[in-house]
C-alpha cells in the first residue's frame, strides 16, 4: 500500500498468468504476509481459503482466497478485510488490514508459492513473471517483470585432487 495512501487497504487481489513453461498443476501456495505477520497454509496445497482471526492485534479478521485454474494457468490470491461483528467487509473507510506503507515496511505484503516445469519444457527456456495487484477499488498495478531460466540437467562436477604443501620432492 503506498505510503501516502488515504486509507488502509481493506481488499487486496493479486493475479498472476503462469507461464506456459510451467506445470500449472503443480502450483502450491506458500507462505504470505504483510507488515509483521506471516502466515504459512501448510504443505502441498493447490488451494487455500480460511478467515483468520486477527482481532488482538489488529481488531479485525481477514478472509484468505489463494487459487489456481488448471486450465488457463492463472493464479490468484483475494486478501479481504471482515469486521468481526459483522461477518462482513468493514463499512467504516478506515478498517482495512494493510496500512500505507511506513519506514518499517507495514504497508508491504507478499504471497509465495512453487511450482515444477511443464515436462515439454527444456533447459534454457524463460519463465516469465509478472503480477497485477488491485488495492480496494483502484486501477491495478503491474509489478515490474521478471524472469527466470530453466535448467533441467543435473549438476555435474568434478574434484581434482589438490597437491598439499610438504608432499612436493
């Protein structure tokens, strides 16, 4: 959230088209957070959705949505602030679980996941990524493009045997 926000952020949705030199069943969702909270869904989980109950330390819940489409390869997570007394999204402006952005990083969130290569891909293909971030109601935001190269051939290395100092006549 940019730090000269107006307001907290109360929803927050990340999508992010896989690249097709990815095996886009293989997808899991990993650990993701914001400011000082880190949440980790647990192991090999293509799908994740639960509220979590942030009412101690923040005064509010937030609904977690983390999912993935098999057949068109797009990832999604939707990050929803819950006024706990209602069930529902906060009505006050002013209640949302992601601050402006401080000196200290409590406007910064993450979401993380793995994934394997498709098995058609091969070593030296690119895997591009780039994500589109929505806060509240606002125009989305691209993140600045990535890219990763494959390498599907297992390491190969060798030791040649170093002369110690003394051995040498």
């Amino acid at each position: 959230n940019e730090a000269d926000a107006s307001a907290p952020a109360q929803r927050v949705t990340i999508i992010q088209q896989l690249d097709d030199n990815l095996d886009w069943r293989t997808f899991r969702v990993g650990d993701f957070g914001w400011g000082d909270t880190v949440h980790s869904p647990g192991a090999n989980r293509a799908f994740y959705q639960d509220r979590l109950d942030l009412v101690t330390t923040q005064t509010l819940a937030v609904d977690v949505t983390a999912t993935i489409d098999v057949q068109t390869g797009l990832a999604s997570w939707v990050i929803q602030t819950i006024d706990p007394m209602t069930g529902q999204p906060p009505t006050d402006a002013l209640a949302g679980f992601l601050p402006p952005n401080d000196e200290n990083g409590q406007g910064e969130g993450f979401v993380t996941y793995t994934i394997q290569p498709a098995t058609a891909g091969t070593t030296g293909s690119l895997v591009d990524a780039e994500a589109r971030i929505v806060f509240d109601t606002n125009e989305p935001i691209d993140t600045p493009a990535i890219f990763n190269t494959l390498d599907l051939m297992a390491p190969d290395s060798t030791v040649t045997a170093a002369e110690r100092y003394g051995d040498r006549n």
